[in-house]
C-alpha cells in the first residue's frame, strides 16, 4: 500500500497540485488510489497487495452494512497521469472530501459528500460494486 503523507494533509489544495499528487500513484502502477479520512490523504493499493485489497473491501462492505456508508454510485471515467480511472464514489455519514470536490472542478461544492475509490480497471471497479451493494441487510417496514 503506498500514500504520499508529504503532499495534502487536510489542506486546500489545487486541482493542479492534486493531480500531480494522484499521478505519482498512476504512474507506480496503483490499481486502487483513494482518498483515507482517518489520515486525511490519498492512499493506493497496488497489485501485489492482495491481503490489503481484501481486508479494505471487506471493511467497506461492514461500513455499508452497518449504515456508516448510505450510498455507493459508480461515476463517469477520469483521467489521472494520462491513465484512466473507473470511480467509485462512496456517501459515507457525517464525512466530507472536498478534494474529490475540487478533482471534478466543482465550484459550488456538489461533489464534497462523496469519498472516491478511483479503479485502474473497469471490470475490478464493477466487481466491487456489485458486492459492496449486495451486503446490504433489508429494512424491514
């Protein structure tokens, strides 16, 4: 796992110096790169770290389950350091991320209730998403 802790610590940042900060994970080769709240910096999981990849997922899937994550949405493709990025946007309670924010050039802020996990494969990204939504436990009426 891999993260940049010289590069955006909580800060207000541009969406310049964001994308150099994410182009340095596309050009390792990361196959997940998102944004951490426990430690407010981007973080990367990277091919060879099957364990991490696992034990992240599975503490997503609990997050959704147990209502700290209300909403899970697959969003349009992006562009980081020249590669594509399939993003998996995460509504996580009481959580802002004001730079996935500022990645999508949102001026008015529509974006900031949404926690990125930016895929290196579409396929990957899909897999996730359909066993992240199909953890959820039915409300019951």
């Amino acid at each position: 796992m891999g993260f940049r802790p010289d590069s955006n610590r909580n800060e207000v940042t541009t969406r310049d110096e964001l994308m150099i900060n994410l182009a340095h994970f596309a050009s390792d080769g990361a196959k997940i790169i998102y944004y951490y709240h426990g430690t407010l910096e981007w973080r990367s999981i990277y091919v060879n770290d099957e364990i991490v990849y696992r034990n992240e997922m599975k503490m997503l899937a609990r997050g959704y389950r147990e209502g700290q994550i209300s909403v899970i949405y697959k969003d349009k493709t992006t562009r980081i350091g020249g590669k594509k990025y399939y993003p998996l946007l995460l509504q996580i309670v009481g959580v802002s991320c004001v730079h996935w924010s500022i990645l999508k050039e949102d001026r008015w802020m529509d974006h900031i209730h949404w926690t990125p996990y930016l895929f290196r494969s579409k396929e990957l990204r899909d897999l996730c998403y359909e066993y992240l939504s199909k953890r959820r436990i039915p409300q019951v009426d």
